[in-house]
C-alpha cells in the first residue's frame, strides 16, 4: 500500500528517522567511544515457514531478482532471539517455536542465560582497559521487561538502548539476514532436516569474519551521523558518503 503511493521501504525508515534525529546524534557520540570487542548485541527475528521460497536465476546489477524456486518449502514458524559478539561471534542463541507467540518470558530466560556469558563492566576504567562483551546493545521491542534489565545489571553489564527507528546501527540486522539466507538454503538441500536443527544449524554456518564486517559497517553507519566527523569542513567530509535513497517507482 505504501508503494502505491510513492513511499519505499527506505523512504518510510528515514522520515521516521529524521523524527528522532537528536536521540541517533546523542546515542552515536556516546557509542562511537565503545570498542567494538566490548559491545554485545541482542536481538529476535521470525521466520514465516509457511511459504519460504527463494530467488532463483540471475538478474542485472541494481533490478531485483524477480524469478522464485517453483516448489516452496512449508515450514513451522520459529521465533529466534541471538546475541552476536565481535570476539566469539554467536555469544548466545534461543529458537522457540511460534504459536505461542514470543513474549517478555522468553526474553527473560534469554538474558538470564546471556548474563553469565557476558563480562561484568568496570566503572571508571578508560575502555581499554574493559572486558570484552561487557556491553549489552539492544532495541526497545515491547518484549523487553525491566526484569531482564535487573538480571543483567546485577551480573555487571552495561546497557546500552538504541534511539526508535535506527535499524541500521546495529550490526546484527545483516547478520540476520545472513541467517534466513542460510536457513531458506537448509530447507532446500536438505528437507528432511528438523526445523529446529536447521535453524541452530543456519546460525551456526554465518562465519565469525561476516560478523566482523557487520560490525566494522555498523561503525562506518554510525560515525555517518556525527556532524563533526562528517559534517562542512569535517575530517571525514566527502569520505563516508551517505547510502543509496531507495526510489519508489513512479505510479503508472
């Protein structure tokens, strides 16, 4: 519906962005002084089993890829929720099958685990001289209960929110998408694989060199959003160019 009045996906993110554009600034300074080998980050996605198809043949560089498998795979609904650090990759792992649907339990059971792989916070210590994995990065999904919140900061870790709207900071998405990929590649080499399997499996397959690169991009995106680092006559002016605009097709 959104396309058929001139708004991309793209388009619709960055107004919604551009609404909250002091709280992405604040939370890129703040950020921008956090190794990455300290920073965890967490997150859940869904993958719609029912029809899982993927694209198949060749296109042109820039034109989507339009030609689908013929034989989809129906699949059970899954529900993951991952923690993805810089040093070891994926820190800590929960797939729970959908229905029921996920709510703020699987959240708490997932950050009690989470707690003790993570490395306590040093207060008042210069960032190189912290532990690796010692802050949490996360989103504010309404499945995230302040009881997680009380479990992982009596472990030591720190937390650290993502302003609304802001899904390209994070490195994970990319590493999410990695794993559909993977996951739709399982279902379709291998059928007979258990669901579950296939998606420990999938997660387990996304090399910790991919993860790397995710968080190296999610850097270059964050420094992106400082005006004085890339702003008029900035050090880094011209050298981090925004991304690609997504244009809607024009309405015919």
């Amino acid at each position: 519906m959104l396309r058929l009045i001139g708004f991309s996906v793209k388009k619709a993110e960055r107004l919604a962005s551009e609404r909250c554009t002091a709280l992405v600034v604040a939370h890129c300074r703040l950020a921008r002084h956090i190794p990455d080998r300290c920073i965890v980050v967490a997150d859940e996605t869904h993958t719609y089993g029912s029809a899982m198809i993927r694209p198949r043949g060749r296109s042109l560089v820039g034109q989507p890829l339009k030609a689908l498998a013929p034989d989809p795979r129906p699949r059970q609904r899954f529900s993951s929720i991952v923690a993805i650090s810089y040093n070891t990759g994926i820190l800590e792992l929960s797939v729970n099958e959908v229905p029921p649907a996920q709510s703020g339990d699987y959240w708490l059971a997932f950050c009690t685990s989470l707690a003790g792989r993570m490395n306590g916070y040093v207060p008042g210590a210069l960032w190189d001289e912290q532990p690796p994995d010692c802050v949490l990065l996360y989103d504010n999904a309404s499945v995230h209960n302040p009881a997680a919140d009380e479990i992982l900061t009596m472990n030591g870790a720190l937390l650290l929110h993502l302003p609304p709207y802001c899904p390209n900071l994070p490195s994970i998405e990319p590493t999410l998408a990695d794993y559909k990929r993977a996951v739709r590649d399982l279902a379709y080499h291998h059928p007979e694989m258990p669901d579950r399997l296939s998606h420990v499996l999938a997660f387990a397959s996304i090399p910790l060199t991919s993860i790397q690169g995710h968080y190296r991009e999610a850097r270059r995106e964050l420094w992106r959003h400082l005006p004085e680092l890339t702003g008029p006559g900035m050090p880094l002016e011209g050298v981090l160019p925004r991304l690609p605009v997504e244009l809607a097709p024009p309405l015919p």
